[in-house]
C-alpha cells in the first residue's frame, strides 16, 4: 500500500493476474480464426498467382478509403448512428433504406456458410 490509498482510508485495487476458463477459450478461437484466415489467403494466393495479390490489393485500397470516407465524416458531422444515418441526412431515405438492406444481405450471406 502506498502512502496517499493510506491517507484516504481507502485500499485501491490493483490489476489481478487470473484468467478464468471461457479468457483461455476465447483466446485458443481468435487464434485459430487468425491462422485460418493465414492458412486460407496462403490456399487462394497458391491458386490465383497474381490475380489474388492484385484482389487484396485492390479489395484494402477500397476498403481504406471507405474508413477515411466516415473518418471525415465523423469529425464534420458528429452523432451517433451508423453509416446509414450519414446517408439519410445526406442523400436521401430511399438510398439510406438501400444502403441498410445492402448491409443486413451482405451479413446474412456471410454467416450462412
């Protein structure tokens, strides 16, 4: 204990070094979700040749430019809301309507496999 958690009666609580079972688990899947991802872009690479690289290439830029697009965003518009509230402000219902069904589609295929 130190001198001022004495002086204030009170005892502070530091850090505890314990990791209970489902912190172990959690940390075994999101280490064997990265090496899938690894091992998968290594097998798509190995069939593609250049085609892949240009892909992922391609497929970051898009996807970095989309960030610093909401980035801006954020700082000159600031509210709470996702990127559809952006677009119902700023371009119209029926595009912000578009854009959450583009979205919702685009999960609901991803977590079918």
């Amino acid at each position: 204990m130190n001198d001022q958690s004495r002086s204030n009666g009170k005892q502070e609580e530091g850090l505890l070094r314990s990791l209970k079972s489902r912190h172990v688990q959690l940390i075994a899947l999101g280490g064997i979700i990265g090496s899938s991802y690894f091992l998968g872009s290594g097998y798509i690479i190995d069939k593609a040749k250049p085609a892949a690289v240009f892909a992922y290439i391609l497929g970051g830029a898009i996807v970095y430019m989309v960030m610093i697009c909401l980035g801006e965003l954020a700082v000159a518009i600031p509210k709470s809301g996702s990127f559809i509230s952006y677009t119902n402000d700023l371009l119209s219902q029926t595009l912000a309507l578009l854009d959450g069904h583009t979205g919702l589609h685009g999960l609901h295929m991803f977590h079918q496999k």
